[in-house]
C-alpha cells in the first residue's frame, strides 16, 4: 500500500504571531540547483510521501523519478545552519512527524540526527537569500546567539492531500 501523500509548508514556532514566512509551501527551485524554495502557491509537480524515515518525492512529469529531502552538512556546521535541498535518488534519514494526529497542521517535521551523542537538528529557518526566493535552511546545535535579521525560524508541517 502507497504511503499517504502531502505538501511541506511552513507554520510559525508555538507561541508565536505568524510572519510573512507563515504558510509557504517548499519547492524545488530547479534551473539545475537542487535548492529549496518557499512560495505561496502549492507545486504543482512534486508531492511528498514517506519512505521509511525518508521523505521522497515524486514527479507528475516524470515518471518513476525520485527526489528525497536532504539534510546537507558542510562539516562541523560552524556557521549554526546548512542547506536544505531536494535531491534526485537520495534523501536524509531520520525525518519523523511529531505532536498530532496525522494530517493536522499540529505535526511538525523533525529530524532526530545526532553526532557524539549530541543531537544536531535544531529546527529550520527561512532566509531572504540569493535566489530571489525565500529559502529553508535547517539549524545546528552550533548556532550561538540570534540568527541574521534576513532570517526567521519557523516549523515545517505537512497538509496532507
């Protein structure tokens, strides 16, 4: 049986006001990057399951492709955040769902990766950045201090279809 799919999009941290990064749907940016972009609209060609702990895409336009989310790590995450890209056959493992029913806006995209015992992931955030779009990035257990002011944290939900 196919697992039951869904739209990635953005939600405000509990207890906060939503901004103008609320309720964006997270795109493939395309033209040969493998980027993730935040729209209003919903895509038109990518919806997403779950495989596993995988989150895999697949395309209305390209049959029997697959493109999974992933986690990307520059070394020792120095600068407190790292690219978050949709990458063709490939994919982060330990991706779950976590604090409601399923299909509610209450479930929120975790990532349970850790390295010396210590977890990693530290939620997402979106940066007004070079690719004149809205773009997610995932946060480090090496962020110290206030994130740039071109930068918001929100949580990742998914609205399911």
């Amino acid at each position: 049986m196919a697992s039951k799919q869904f739209f990635l999009k953005t939600a405000p941290l509990p207890d906060e006001e939503p901004s103008q990064y609320t309720n964006l749907y997270l795109r493939h940016f395309g033209s040969g990057m493998d980027s993730i972009v935040l729209t209003p609209g919903q895509p038109k060609f990518i919806k997403g399951h779950m495989d596993g702990s995988r989150i895999t895409f697949n395309s209305a336009s390209h049959e029997g492709r697959k493109w999974g989310l992933a986690l990307r790590k520059d070394g020792e995450q120095y600068a407190g955040w790292e690219k978050v890209e949709i990458v063709e056959r490939e994919g982060s493992d330990k991706l779950l769902f976590t604090g409601g029913e399923e299909g509610s806006v209450k479930e929120v995209l975790e990532c349970e990766e850790e390295f010396a015992e210590e977890k990693v992931w530290k939620g997402w955030m979106v940066c007004d950045w070079a690719h004149g779009y809205p773009q997610l990035f995932w946060v480090t257990h090496k962020l110290n201090g206030e994130l740039p002011s071109f930068c918001h944290r929100v949580q990742i939900v998914r609205e399911m279809l």
